[in-house]
C-alpha cells in the first residue's frame, strides 16, 4: 500500500486561511422575542480552516510529508451555531473579511525557490492572499520543473492557473466565465461523486453530519495520492472520494488522521 512508501514528499501549501469555531448547544424552546431557537451554550470547539485544513490532513500522513504553508496574517472568523443532538446548523457568523488582505509577495522566497518542492496546493478562497500574478507566476514555475500543482479556487475566470489540476464544485463550475480552459479539471458533485476527463467517479455512501471543509479533505489527499501513486489522477480522485466521504460523517471542520488512512486504504 502507498501509505506504508517511506519516500517524504516536500509539499508547499499556498491559501488563504481562517478559524473555525463551531458553537454547540441545546434548542428546547422558541425565543418569546421572534420565532427564532434559543440556543443554551454547551462547548465551543475550535480549529483551523481552509488552506490550514488542508494542512491538517496532509499531516495525517506523518513523516510522509514535510510541508510548508504560505497564508494571511489577517484574521478571519467562521463561527457557527449547531444544535448539538441534532447536528442542525442554526446560523453562520462571518467576520473579518471586509478587511484587505495582504497579497502574497511575487518576491517570496519559497515561490522563486519552488524547484525544490514534489508538490504544490493552492487553496484560493478569493480573499485576496492568491492574486492573479501570484497564480500565474506559481503555474509557470511548477511547468518549468514539471512540479505537479493542484488548485481548489472560487476565482470565476482561472485562466491565471494555466498548466494546474483544478478542483472545483458543481456551482463553482457553473459560474465560471469561461468553460474553454487549459487545464485539468475535476468537478466535485457531492453525493453525486466526481467528474472528470468524461469520466464520472461515484462517491461512497455516506451518513451525513456536517460538509464543513470536505472539499479541503478532497484537496489533500487528492494530491497527495497523486505523487504518491505516480501521477495516477484517477487512483487520485477516487481515493479522495473516500476521504471526503468519510470526513462529512463527523461533525465541524473534521481533519482525518492516521488511523482514520489506515481505513481507507483497506
């Protein structure tokens, strides 16, 4: 099995990045000021999102990966409200994106020094952290070393990550304004599995609890079991099915870890 290679892969990670915190509780009654659940606090769990999730679960490989991540230094908030026997989301409160966000540097030094990495993730949320130049300038690098680079993007025009593999979502798809592009691209339909090269891959069924950042879940291991499986992008895709699929049977912004590979390879 791939998991048992000892071959350590150096993988730069490049994304915006948040904090999650998942508000838990109990809804017994109405609140008598408007028809809204009052929700009684029972715990708050926090952890890291985004392209820090995607961090998160490429650790589950240990000593396989050696990583480094470019992201913001501003802070922003994802805080959501759940009722906790239920798992029913209530609300989602969003801060901190009205701020501008810093852009990554064209001058940095891991970006002008990529030639030394397996592989490289951009997890782009369109806050600002991953302009067009940037992507553009990390594309044209990764072709030249023949460094395979994988994209997950709410850009809606991602000419600027000519030469990558793009992951996106059914909607994200939809609006994007141009169809016509150079480079590979699988689109992930939820319960209805993934497509890709005309090839449609069918998810595992699952019991879902919460899709909080299933879709980074998907990002890490796709790559990961692309450079692991000798460029294998089908072997890639479906293995992060699996993962995605096991990851929204938890509940908030789940990273799977090492025990929970060792299932998936099975």
């Amino acid at each position: 099995m791939d998991i048992l290679q000892q071959k350590q892969y150096k993988i730069l990670l490049i994304g915006d990045s948040c904090i999650d915190k998942f508000h838990y509780g109990l809804c017994e009654r109405l609140s008598p000021e408007a028809p809204i659940p009052i929700l009684v606090h029972v715990k708050t769990i926090e952890t890291r999102g985004m392209v820090k999730n995607v961090k998160n679960n490429l650790l589950s490989f240990g000593k396989k990966v050696e990583i480094k991540c470019l992201t913001n230094k501003e802070k922003i908030l994802k805080e959501r409200f759940v009722e906790i026997n239920s798992g029913q989301h209530i609300l989602r409160f969003d801060s901190g994106e009205d701020q501008d966000i810093e852009a990554l540097d064209l001058d940095n030094y891991e970006i002008n020094n990529i030639s030394k990495y397996d592989l490289v993730v951009v997890s782009d949320y369109n806050k600002g952290f991953v302009t067009a130049a940037v992507a553009r300038k990390i594309c044209e690098e990764c072709v030249l070393y023949n460094i395979p680079v994988f994209v997950d993007t709410k850009k809606q025009d991602i000419s600027c990550f000519k030469g990558s593999i793009v992951k996106i979502n059914q909607k994200e798809f939809d609006n994007l304004k141009c169809k016509f592009l150079s480079q590979q691209l699988i689109i992930t339909k939820g319960h209805a599995g993934t497509h890709w090269n005309g090839i449609d891959f069918p998810t595992t069924a699952a019991q879902v609890v919460d899709v909080s950042g299933a879709g980074d879940t998907f990002l890490a291991f796709l790559s990961y079991k692309y450079i692991s499986s000798n460029r294998d992008l089908a072997a890639a895709i479906k293995f992060a099915n699996r993962a995605a699929s096991y990851s929204v049977c938890k509940s908030g912004t789940y990273s799977l870890k090492e025990e929970d590979i060792e299932k998936l390879c099975l």
